[in-house]
C-alpha cells in the first residue's frame, strides 16, 4: 500500500510539474539520516560515473544562488583574490560563474568522471581523497554534490582541510538531497532541520555553522540552503 501511494504522490507532481507547482518530497520513513552502501569502491565510482555522463548537460546549480554565495564571501574575505574550490562540478558550471561573472575570483572544479577533463578550470578528482598541495589552500570550497559521498563525514573533513585559517565551507542542500532521495545513484541524504545537529555531532566546537536560506527560481522556487562551516580558532 506504501508503494502505491508513493507511486500516486509521484505521478501528481510530474503532472502538476508541467504546470508550474511542486509538491515537495515527503520523508514517510521516519529516518533523518541514510547512507546507500555499496559492496566495494569501484560500484561507488562505476556508479557516480555512469550518472555524471548520463547527466552531463544537466546543471543543478542556479546563477541566484552564485550570485548569493558570490555576495557573502565578498563580504567575510577582504582579499583582491578569492581562491576557491567546487567539488562535483560536472561540466563547470559552478567554477566558470565565479571565474568569468565575477571579479576577485580564481576558482577550479573537481569531479570523479574522467569527462572532468573536457571543461575548463575542472580536474577529474574523487572529492573524498586529500591533496597535500591543497591543504590550507583555499578561502571557500562550495558543493551541491554532498548527498554523493559515500562517507559524507570523510569528505568533509577533508573539505575543512583544505580551507585557509578563515575560510569557508559551503554546502548547497534542498529537499532533493533528502533521505527520499538516498540510493545508488546519489547515497547520501539527510533532512534540512536535522543537518546542523549530525554536523555538530560529527565536529562538534571544531566548526560553526550559519545557515543562509533562499529558493530555486529554476526549479519551481523549492526552497534551499546554504550551510556555512567555518573552522573555529583553536587556542593553545
């Protein structure tokens, strides 16, 4: 019967889709948390692979919310150049916004497909293993491609890693990076109100965190977020 009225709920929002509403996704299970586990590394990586070039002209990130994020760090960061980094980027639009719209930005993209290599300023890298010359490297680092990590906490520990002394990072989540929409292609997911609460209990003092709201205009006005991590000064 649940699946049915999954299959129900579903088949109303493709048709009032192409009316221009949305009903946003409903979480029935009750989990606030769900990590899709894969029998080994490479079904991860065949995985994400296979999904990237499925959806290769597909862009999730939205110029607003750029343009948003754009605003804030020109605001926390007085330097003349802001570096920074844009883990599963795709085909490059994310890096290529702040490269070629704004002033003041030096920013490169990551992502595990080997199609990386055919978009400017991107670098085909699994966003969960470290690079020693990035450690302290970068004034932000930004993603929309949290929810697929296989290991969200590694992937962010690495990501705080690579941010300078006050920096930092910017993850983008919406109800499509949800537990309704944990699986195989995209394996972590994890609700809005409960994300500051598992980030809390991941890093604890090491981090603070301000949450920045906004909508997507290109994508019937869902509502987003923008968790702001910063590394907390550590005293002797």
């Amino acid at each position: 019967m649940k699946n049915i009225l999954i299959q129900i709920k579903n088949l109303i929002n493709q048709m009032l889709f192409k009316f221009g509403y949305r009903i946003s996704k409903v979480n029935n299970s009750g989990e606030l948390v769900k990590i899709h586990k894969y029998k080994d590394y490479n079904e991860y990586r065949e995985t994400q692979i296979f999904y990237n070039k499925k959806k290769i002209d597909k862009v999730w990130a939205d110029e607003i919310t750029l343009e948003k994020i754009s605003d804030f760090l020109k605001d926390r960061i007085k330097t003349s150049i802001i570096k920074g980094i844009c883990h599963g980027s795709r085909n490059g639009f994310e890096q290529n916004f702040f490269n070629e719209k704004k002033d003041g930005f030096e920013v490169i993209g990551t992502d595990i497909s080997d199609t990386a290599k055919n978009y400017k300023n991107s670098i085909v890298h699994d966003f969960h293993n470290e690079k020693k010359e990035w450690i302290n490297n970068f004034d932000f680092v930004y993603s929309n491609s949290l929810d697929q990590s296989f290991d969200p906490k590694k992937a962010l520990e690495v990501w705080l890693n690579q941010i300078k002394e006050k920096g930092f990072v910017i993850i983008e989540h919406s109800d499509q990076h949800g537990v309704i929409s944990s699986g195989k292609m995209d394996p972590f997911g994890v609700e809005a109100n409960f994300f500051p609460y598992l980030l809390s209990e991941w890093f604890g003092h090491l981090i603070s965190i301000e949450i920045i709201k906004g909508s997507k205009i290109n994508k019937n006005n869902a509502p987003v977020f923008l968790f702001v991590l910063k590394k907390n000064i550590q005293e002797n």
